[in-house]
C-alpha cells in the first residue's frame, strides 16, 4: 500500500489486467505491421509507461520517437487548441506510423496529431490508445487500437495524470472526488 492509494476511490483496471490486455494487443498489432517498418510515436507525458509495454509487446522490427504536446484547459479536459512543445526528430516521409496516447477523450489530440503528421508526408497514420472514452468525443477521430473503453469517468494511473501527479500507479483507477474539491 503506497501513499496514493489512500486517494482512489476504486480500481478500473488492475496491473494484471492491464498486462493481459497489453500483451493481446501487440500480438493483434504485430500481425497487422510485421511487414511495414512501423515508427512509434508516443505522446508525452501521459503515454510514456503504455509506449514502454506495448513496444515490448509488438516485438516488431521498429524504431520509436516521442512528441509532446500542450493543449490549452483544465485538469479535466483540453480544448481545441493544441501546441507541439517538443517535435519529433526525424523525417517521417513516406513512413508508417502508430501514435501511441494514453487516452482518447474529446479527440483534439489526436485529431491535431494525425493531420500534423499527414502534412508531414507520413505514409499511413494509426492510432493506439490505451483507453478510450468515445462518449467525450468533439472531434471525429477514431483509434485502430484501442486497450479498453472508459465509461466518462476522470481516471489516473499508468500514466494519466491529475495535475502531474498518480501518473505512477501501477493500475487504472477513479480518483476520491474530494481530492479534487475545488476545482
Ligand atoms: P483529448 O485531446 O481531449 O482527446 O484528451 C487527451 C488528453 O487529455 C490525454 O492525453 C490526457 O492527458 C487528458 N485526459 C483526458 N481524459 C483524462 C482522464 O480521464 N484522466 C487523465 N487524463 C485525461
Ligand atoms: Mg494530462
């Protein structure tokens, strides 16, 4: 029992489930990309523990890039705009790539993400999410693969964040609401 667990109010997906699913997923990616040198490009920071399993996972030939991105909102959700802090390195022209987020929510990201690259001469553009929460959605976007679908519930752990924090729980779980009174 860490320090944080005392702050959720219950668990959604634990690390074995999360594990199970992370292990079926790669090996459903691996037989679609075996044959397209995929470039994996994680979205950070929320992205950064999915991007680690799932490319352990998906034990294709393969490089990995990450780009990060700030979007103007609260803890709870962005708005349309969305701003590119740190770019990728390399050129992607003519590449296949599989973004690789944390969730997919209103869809701004990605929507953003996936035209960004478009522009920038990828070959082919899928998206991979470890969550998603269709019932949030603005933007019409959907991911190619998807971990679990999320009632709209705020989740953290594994990489998602309350204000930069719980993003090292090993599970996926609902924050207790009076941890966020207030905002
Ligand atoms: P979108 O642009 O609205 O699709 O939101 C994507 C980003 O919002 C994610 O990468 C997360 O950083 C954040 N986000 C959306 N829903 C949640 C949540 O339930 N918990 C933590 N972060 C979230
Ligand atoms: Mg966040």
């Amino acid at each position: 029992m860490g320090m944080m667990d005392q702050d959720i109010l219950k668990v959604l997906y634990s690390e074995e489930q999360i594990a199970q699913r992370i292990r079926d997923l790669g090996a459903e990616m691996y037989e679609d990309l075996k044959d397209k040198d995929p470039l994996f490009i994680s979205v950070l920071r929320g992205a950064f523990i999915f991007m680690a399993d799932i490319v352990r996972a998906c034990q294709v030939k393969s490089d990995v890039e990450f780009i990060a991105v700030s979007s103007y909102g609260n803890a709870f959700s962005t708005t349309g705009a969305v701003k590119i802090t740190h770019d990728i390195q390399q050129d992607i022209t003519g590449r296949n790539l599989v973004v690789i987020e944390d969730i997919l929510d209103s869809g701004n990201t990605l929507h953003f993400l996936k035209q960004y690259f478009i522009t920038k001469g990828a070959a082919s553009v899928s998206i991979c999410t470890l969550l998603d929460k269709p019932s949030r959605r603005a933007k019409a976007i959907q991911a190619d693969y998807i971990g679990f679908v999320v009632p709209d519930e705020f989740v953290v752990g594994y990489g998602l964040d309350y204000c930069q924090k719980y993003r090292n729980l090993p599970y996926i779980g609902v924050l207790k609401p009076e941890v966020y009174q207030g905002e």
